[in-house]
C-alpha cells in the first residue's frame, strides 16, 4: 500500500483519480469474464488440476 501511495504523490495522482482508474479496470476484467474468456481459462485449469490430484 505504502508503495502504490508513494507512486500516486510522485506523479501528482488524486485519490479520486487512482480510484477511477481503479474502477474503470475492474468493470474491463468484470466485462471479460462474462464474455467468457475467463471462465474459459478457469475450466481450462480445473481439467488440469483434476488429472493431477484426481
């Protein structure tokens, strides 16, 4: 946290700006795993891990 906040003064980055961002990426990932792309790769892993631990 200390290290993300450092960042945020040395580029003169608002709370309210980093938050925005923040947000803004988190609807793209929400918006991709519906699409399917993430549950896609999850399915992909749980097979795997399936044949490995059983």
């Amino acid at each position: 946290m200390k290290f993300i906040v450092n960042i945020c003064l040395l580029k003169n980055i608002t709370a309210e700006e980093f938050f925005q961002s923040f947000m803004d990426k988190s609807d793209k990932n929400i918006q991709r795993f519906l699409e399917g792309d993430w549950s896609k790769k999850w399915e992909e892993k749980d097979k795997i891990n399936e044949q490995k631990f059983g």
